[in-house]
C-alpha cells in the first residue's frame, strides 16, 4: 500500500492531547493544505481562524454553554489549536468547499504525528447572537458560516483503533 493510502486509511480521529502546542511550521503546512482542497469553480470560498489562545477558546466555551451537548466538559478535548472552518454563504458550496480543506488538514496533520478531530457545536453557536463578540475577535468575514471546526495537537496515549467501516455503502456497476 503507497503512503497516500496508509495515511488515509490510518488516520483516527484523537480526543486526547498533550498540552505542548504544535511548530508554528506544521500549522502553516496544515492550513496550506487546507488552502489546496479543491473547491467548486475554484472559489476557494473558506476562512479559517486558527485560535491558539487558550483564554480565548474557554471564554467561547462560556458563551456557547448552551450548544454543548455534554456542559462541563471540553467539547474540544484540550487541544492546543482550534481552526474555526468558515464558508462565503454566497458560494456555490461553502459547505463541501470547507469539508473539503478540513478533510485535506486531517490527513495533512496525520501525516506529521499530529491528532485532528472535527469538532460541531460551534456551526450552530456561529448562528446565535452570543458568537458576535467571537465573530470580531476571530476577523470572520461578513455573511460566512461556520461548517466545523479542526482540534489539533500532539496525541496523547494510544491511537484508538478503526472503528468498523459498514457494509453494503458501495456498489461498483459494470
Ligand atoms: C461532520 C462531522 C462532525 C463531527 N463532529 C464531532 C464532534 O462534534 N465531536 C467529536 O468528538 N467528533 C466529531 N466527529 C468525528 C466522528 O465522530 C468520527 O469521524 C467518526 O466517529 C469516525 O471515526 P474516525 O474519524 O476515527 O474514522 C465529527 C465528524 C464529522 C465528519
């Protein structure tokens, strides 16, 4: 199996982070692949906010308390670096645009040791009136939505295994 495939296959999604933030270099590098993605008619209709800030990120959690499934514990696992993943709401397809550079970080990241997980709650905390203060700190372009967000860091403890992929999703027709 070449590299590509054993990266792709390999990755996991990491819920469990050491504290020691990520190189300055391997974030450019993930978001540079993020910036790669391909997009529909090459809009490139993102914006990421990479927040390293760890009072920032706690004073978010605060206000976002009530889009929290479980209130109390860290929706982002104590990952050192959240890139909040936005899309023009005016594109084509902001949303398969955004998935698709966050998919192009996950493996990016991967491919350096580094843990990544998709992280929701924060498409619909963006939606509310209480995110408007997070909106300006984040620099958040006028009429963008936020699709996801990517948690990364340095994994602690082991890699969980591949969850069982389910039968009967892909059909080849000759
Ligand atoms: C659209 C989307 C939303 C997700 N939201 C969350 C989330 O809010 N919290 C979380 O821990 N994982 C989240 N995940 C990660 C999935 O749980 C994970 O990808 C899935 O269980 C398969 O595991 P794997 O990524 O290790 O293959 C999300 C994944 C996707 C694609």
């Amino acid at each position: 199996m070449n590299e590509v495939m054993k990266n792709i296959l390999g990755r996991r999604s990491i819920r469990s982070f050491q504290k020691r933030q990520i190189t300055e270099e391997e974030l450019g590098e993930i978001l540079e692949a993020g910036k790669y993605a391909p997009s529909a008619m090459n809009q490139q209709s993102w914006y990421f906010a990479a927040v390293q800030d760890r009072s920032l990120i706690d004073s978010l959690l605060e206000s976002a308390a009530e889009f929290l499934r479980t209130p109390g514990t860290d929706p982002f696992y104590g990952a050192p670096t959240v890139i909040f993943v936005f899309g023009d709401k005016s594109a084509i397809a902001p949303v398969s645009d955004a998935s698709l550079a966050i998919e192009n970080m996950f493996l990016a990241a991967w491919s350096m040791g580094i843990g990544s997980c998709w992280v929701n709650f924060v498409g619909r905390f963006f939606e509310s009136p209480a995110s408007q203060p997070y909106r300006e700190k984040l620099k958040v372009p006028e009429g963008y939505q936020c699709v996801g967000s990517v948690i990364l860091g340095y994994i602690d403890g082991e890699i969980p295994e591949a969850k069982p992929r389910r039968d009967g999703t892909v059909r080849i027709i000759r």
